[in-house]
C-alpha cells in the first residue's frame, strides 16, 4: 500500500498538470478576442487569420496572453483551482454564509451544490435498496423454482446486454403526466438499474455450493429454508457485494439521467443546465460531486462488505 | 373486464404450461422454449391488460402499436441505428479499446507506472463518466464526435483495468518456458501474454460495449442533430409518441444484444483452448 503513495501522487500531479496545459489551447481564442477589447496587439493582427489558424499554434505565438487561460469566466475548459472555487462557493459559502443557507435559514440552499446532491442521493439511495432487496428475492426464487429459472433467467442475463437506462427520461416523463413527481419516479429508475444485475449475481451466488455441501446439509436433514439461511446465502455474500457494486454505480447515473427531463434539482438538472447557459464551472463542480456521491456510496458498500466477510470469518479481509 | 380476465387467464395457461415443460429432464428445445413462452406471456398479457384496463397510449403504449412504429419507420430507425451506434458507438468503441489495450501494456511493462495508474484507474473506471456528456458535446459539438468521445472515455478504464489483469495471468512455469526458449520481451507478449490475456480482454469488451451503447445514447440527451436514438427518445417523449419512444429503445436493445451475441461469437474462436469454451 505505502509503496503506491508516491506513484499515484505522481500520476496525479501528472494529470494536474495535463489540465492545466490543455487550458492554454483550449481557451486561447477567447482570450485573446479579449485581450484585443482591451487594446493588446496579437500575433497575427487580423481577426480573419486568426480564424483559421488551430488553437494550438494561436497559443504558441501569444505566449504573453496564456496566463488569461486560468481566469476566464465560462472558459470553454476551466482550470482546476476555477472547479474548486466554484466547487467551495457552491457547497461551503452557499451554505455556511449566504442567507439562504442551512446556517441562516435551517434547511439547505437550492442553490447550493450540497442541496442538488442531496436530491441525487436520496432517490439513488431508496431506489437502490428497494431494486437490491427485489433482487434478492426473485434471486432466491429462481434457485428455488426451476419454472423460474428457465423462464426469467435469460431475461435477466439478456438485460445486462442492453441500453436500460435510455427508459429514464420516459420513466419520468410517463409517471409526471400521472401526477407522480418527486422522488419516486427517480427510486423507480434506480431500482429497476439495480435490480437486474443484482439478480443475475445473486444467482450465481446461491448456486455456488456444491453437490458435497449441498448432500452434507441433506443428511443433517436440514429444511429448505435452513439450507438457504445457513448454506446458500453465506456462500453468496461475495457476488452479492459485487454485484452491488456494479448496481449502486449503474442506478447513480440512472437518477442523474433521469433528472435530465425534468429540471427539478439534482446533479442531472445541474448539469443541464450548466451546458444550456454556457457555466462549464458548475457542470465541472456537479461532475466532482458526483464522483464524489459514487465514491461514497461504493465506500459504504465495501466498509459493509469487509463488516459481514470479518463476521463470517473470511480472514483475507 | 373481459381482457382483464383473458390475461389473468391465458397467464395462468402458459405459466403452467412452462412449469410442465421444465419439470424433470430438460432437453436443449425446452430451455429455449420455456423463455420464449415467458416473453410472449409477458407481451399478451401487457396487450390486454392496457386494452382492458383502457391505460391511454400516451402513458403506456401496447406491444402490437410499437411493431406498428417499427414497421412503419424503418428507414427513420435506420438513420437513428447509423447515426448512434455505428457512428458514434463502434467508432468509439474502437478507439477507446485500442488505446487502453495500448496503455495496458506500457502498464504491464513497467511497474512503477501499474502501481501510480492502477489505484486512479479503478476509482475512475467506478465514476459515472457519462456526465462528460455535456462537456464534451460542448466541444466537439452536437455530431457523432462528441458521442465517440464519450464512449472513448466510459470504456477506456473498464478495458485498462480487465486488459492490465489478463497480461498479469501468465504462470511463472509458462513465463520460465519462454525464457528457456530464449524468447524476447515482444515474442513473449505476443506468443504467450496477449493470447492469455484474451479471454479478459473479451470481458472486458462485453462491458463496453453496454457502456458504448448507453454513453452515445445519453450524450445524445444533451445534443444531437435531428438523427439518433437517444434524439428519438428525448424528442418522441416530448410530444408524448411514445410508441416511437419505445421502437427506439428497442432498436437499442437489438443492437446491445446483437453485439453481446457477436462479442462470445468471435469470443468463442479466439479463445478456444480456454476451459470455459471447452466445457
């Protein structure tokens, strides 16, 4: 572990400084349309040249200009230290400070990034853990009832395979013209990008006894029930965790998705918005947000995985 | 009332029609029939359920209005199929590929860059990458480019990381042989590793290619020209045709398939020596 630190500070210094470089072509033109306002002469002198002449070779030649790339408002490709401003504005400021904030007024800012956040959050929260326990339990049915099996197996196999999150926007859409709004069309969404690879995991899972566990808990005589309780689900802890993994990271970007139609908060509304009126600040600061969302979210899972694993005595964790 | 009886009815029939069919030996045509039935119960039973229960197709379309906008659009479909997935997703399914296959062998040669990269690698190979979309359409605008660029990035580190594992899954008795052989550094990479590698390489491009598929479809949600499936989708959803919605979204499903099918197809001859394929 320690003998990582230094190259992934590296690599990531590296990438700091990769973005950082990229700004300078990415936000030369507009910079130097400004620079010119402001009576500064620029190599080549007409705006016509300038035209057709790539971003890069524009940046070369007006090496006196490049500092302007870090400070631009709506530049095409903020800086780091602009994400993170806006990032501290939007999330600390809005509300520690201002008067619409949790401070002043008791409940969040919706303007705040912390708000739209938390409106992520929760609809992927209450969908993942309604999709996860269905999943479980059509999981358990499956194993159990070879009808099922046969029946809706290949389906769900055959659903990892396809677009599912393009039904969110309709989803959302459908279930507003029936005066369900909120939250719940959101959990929906995120429930049923949960729940199919939760299924086909968990079936794994319960199926990985084998025949010589499987014989030793029939001569113990054990019931069906028992079997599963004490046999099958221990044995299915570890696709269960990965396949939730995979869900709470697929339902994550379904609610995000489905915020799209609807602009009524949330990371999703925040982004769109951002790209409607040019703020590539606020799309960057909702984009970190939500890796910053994805990242808690898998690291409660793992912290619950190595919990239950520790219990169960698998000492590898 | 009727329909709704006649689904309750014709459900109870097929489903113990699939039950007798799955009781003792299973033959090959059972397993392939017995889903098949299910889907079709699925179909019949939504059919006359939403006619019974008169749910207005604005909220719920039946099955057979949504062949009838597949049938009488083809050529519209068609445009969307080019547009989104040949377009924008193979194209960056390619290049998003190529490059981490690349990258996971500089990785695999040395290990000061495996042990930096690798750590950023998995944390952001776990980050719903597809909210680039609006970035990235804002700089390469609203055609097929900014949906490849897109794709190039959701792929990108699920491939690394599957890549960069597969070149590692070499046993020290096969990399000792190579040695013995006098085998160069490439001949060994070549030979030995990249073959080994293949079987998670294969994996790792069936994950992409779902992800290909969902990233130039949700890009499109945040521009496109009047041309593609995930334009159908927001733009069908908007004047409530959503049997439109639906044909689209199952032109997306035919295509994740059809490309999961083809992937284990070619999958299937690349890696035959691999017990999986021996069975």
């Amino acid at each position: 572990m320690r003998r990582s630190v230094l190259p992934v500070l590296t690599v990531l210094a590296v990438l700091l400084a990769v973005w950082y470089a990229a700004c300078l072509p990415m936000n030369i033109r507009e910079v130097l349309t400004e620079a010119e306002r402001a009576g500064a002469t620029i190599d080549p002198p007409a705006a016509i040249d300038r035209r057709d002449m790539s971003r890069l070779a524009l940046a070369l030649r007006n090496p006196a200009h490049a500092g302007l790339s870090w400070s631009q408002d709506r530049a095409r490709l903020p800086a780091p230290h602009q994400v993170a401003a806006e990032f501290w504005q939007t999330t600390v400021v809005e509300e520690g400070y201002s008067r619409r904030g949790i401070v002043q007024t008791g409940s969040l800012s919706n303007r705040s990034l912390v708000y739209h956040a938390w409106v992520t959050l929760s609809a992927t929260a209450i969908g993942f853990v309604i999709g996860a326990a269905l999943g479980i339990a059509l999981a358990i049915g499956i194993v159990h009832n070879r009808a099922m099996d046969l029946s809706v197996l290949p389906w769900a196999v055959i659903s990892q395979t396809i677009p599912i999150v393009a039904l969110a926007p309709m989803v959302v859409v459908v279930l507003n013209a029936v005066g369900v709004q909120g939250l719940l069309p959101k959990a929906i969404i995120s429930a049923y990008l949960t729940f199919f690879p939760v299924t086909v995991g968990m079936v794994k899972g319960l199926r990985t006894p084998d025949a010589m566990q499987l014989d030793q808990m029939r001569t113990w005589s054990a019931s069906v029930p028992q079997v599963l309780w004490k046999l099958r689900l221990p044995a299915a802890m570890p696709y269960l965790f990965a396949s939730l993994k995979i869900g709470v990271a697929a339902s994550l970007v379904g609610t995000i998705v489905g915020e799209l139609p609807v602009q009524r908060g949330g990371l999703g509304a925040r982004m769109l918005a951002g790209s409607y009126y040019g703020q590539t600040t606020q799309i960057w600061a909702a984009l970190f947000m939500a890796a910053l969302l994805a990242a808690l979210l898998i690291w409660a899972i793992v912290a619950i995985e190595r919990r239950t694993l520790r219990r169960m005595g698998v000492a590898a964790l | 009332m009727t329909h709704v009886v006649a689904a309750g009815l014709i459900w109870a029939a097929l489903w113990a029609l699939n039950i007798r069919l799955s009781r003792g030996p299973v033959g090959q045509a059972a397993r392939i029939a017995v889903p098949l039935i299910f889907g079709a119960t699925i179909l019949i039973v939504w059919e006359l359920m939403v006619i019974g229960l008169d749910v207005p197709p604005v909220l719920l379309p039946r099955p057979r209005q949504i062949g009838a906008a597949l049938a009488a659009n083809p050529a519209l479909l068609w445009g969307d199929f080019v547009q989104t997935v040949l377009r924008g997703a193979l194209s960056g399914l390619a290049m998003g590929v190529a490059a981490a296959i690349v990258v996971a062998i500089l990785v695999d040669r040395f290990d000061w860059l495996r042990r930096g990269l690798m750590p950023v690698a998995s944390f952001l190979a776990a980050l719903p990458i597809v909210g680039t979309a609006p970035i990235l359409v804002m700089w390469f605008g609203f055609g097929w480019q900014s949906k490849a660029a897109v794709v190039v990035l959701m792929v990108f580190f699920p491939m690394l990381v599957n890549t960069v594992a597969g070149l590692a899954d070499t046993t020290s008795m096969q990399r000792d042989l190579m040695r013995t052989y006098g085998a160069r550094y490439g001949q060994t990479l070549v030979k030995l590793r990249l073959p080994a590698a293949m079987p998670f390489i294969f994996n790792g491009l069936k994950i992409g290619a779902t992800l290909a598929l969902i990233g130039s479809i949700v890009a499109e949600f945040f521009g496109s020209p009047t041309q593609g499936l995930g334009f159908r989708i927001s733009a069908s959803n908007g004047q409530l045709a959503l049997d439109m919605v639906w044909a689209a979204i199952v032109v997306g499903s035919v295509a994740g398939s059809a490309a999961y099918a083809i992937l284990t197809a070619i999958e299937a001859r690349v890696t035959f020596w691999h017990p999986s394929q021996r069975g």
